[in-house]
C-alpha cells in the first residue's frame, strides 16, 4: 500500500486542523481561569474594604470576635466555588483533549486494521499463520487500549467523587464552625 501526495497533504492538513483546535481549546479554559481569577480577586479586594469598615467600627472585643465569625463561613463557602469552578474549567479542557485522543486513536486503530486487512489479502501463500499472529497482535492492543481508557474513566469518576466529598465536608464544617465561633464570641 503506497500513499499519494493528495493523501499525505490530507493528513497533515487533518493533524493541523486538530492541532489547532486544541490550542484553542486550551486558550479557551486559560481565558476562563484568568477571567475566574480576576472576579475572584476582585471580590476579595471589595469584601477586605468592606471588613476593614466594619472592624474599624466595632465598640469592644466580643463585637469584633463576633464579625470575624460572621465572615468564616461565607469565605469558607467563596473558596470552596473557587475550587469547583477551577475544577469545572480544567476537566472541561481535559475533556475535550480526551474526545479528541480519542477519536484519533479510534481513526488509528481503524487504518491499522485497514492495512493488516489489506497485507492479508495480498500476503504470499504459507503466510496463514504470520497473519493470524498479526491480527492477533493488532486486537489484543485495541483491547488493551479500550481496557486503559475504562480504567481512567473509572478513576477520573473516582477523584471527582472524592473532589465533591471533600468540599461538602468542607462546607458543613463551616458551617458548624461559625455558629460556634459566634457562641464564644457572646
């Protein structure tokens, strides 16, 4: 089997199209996580303002315990969105990476079948068994291939449990920290 030039010029221009979405893929979640920052620290540099104020305000030390409990849970809560938006814009990007891996190995997979097909069919007489040996060796890659993206999903599926489980646990002692901070504050 022997390649034409229209064919070469064809796969490069395919291996630069996808190369080219990629990058702009991953400049698509860079701006997302600038923009993210960027509200992120802007709130932060308002709310600081606001509790700067609020401090300076305050008559005695209870009353200033009692605001600084005030503001633990809502930036318990301000970091813990943070960190699944980071979370949501990076997967996302890692995503689209994957469908992309994917269907390129799936092409792949699919011309190499092509050719071991095609070899077979114009192999030399007595060439049964090298044959078998290849097509053989052709399917235990696929499957090996198939069996290491399952065990990724599985895993990626297994971190992003343990992600919302984290940060759930996170929220709810917050949430019991602040009423209780507040309490000796009293």
């Amino acid at each position: 089997m022997t390649l034409t030039v229209e064919q070469i010029v064809a796969a490069q221009k395919a291996n630069a199209e996808t190369l080219f979405g990629l990058t702009t893929k991953a400049f698509e979640g860079i701006e997302k996580l600038v923009s993210l920052n960027l509200t992120a620290s802007h709130a932060a540099l308002t709310e600081s303002a606001e509790h700067v104020q609020a401090a300076l305000s305050v008559k005695d030390a209870q009353e200033l315990m009692a605001l600084q409990a005030a503001m633990f849970q809502p930036l318990a809560e301000k970091a813990a969105a943070f960190s699944r938006h980071v979370y949501e814009i990076s997967t996302g990007v890692s995503s689209e990476f994957s469908k992309v891996a994917e269907a390129k190995t799936a092409e792949m997979q699919k011309g190499v079948s092509t050719l071991v097909e095609t070899a077979s069919k114009n192999a030399p007489a007595g060439s049964d068994t090298a044959v078998a040996f290849v097509k053989s060796a052709v399917t235990a890659a696929n499957n090996a291939f198939e069996s290491v993206q399952k065990a990724v999903k599985q895993a990626t599926d297994v971190a992003e449990a343990n992600i919302t489980a984290a940060t759930n646990t996170a929220l709810n002692a917050a949430k019991t920290a602040a009423p209780a901070a507040k309490k000796r504050a009293s």
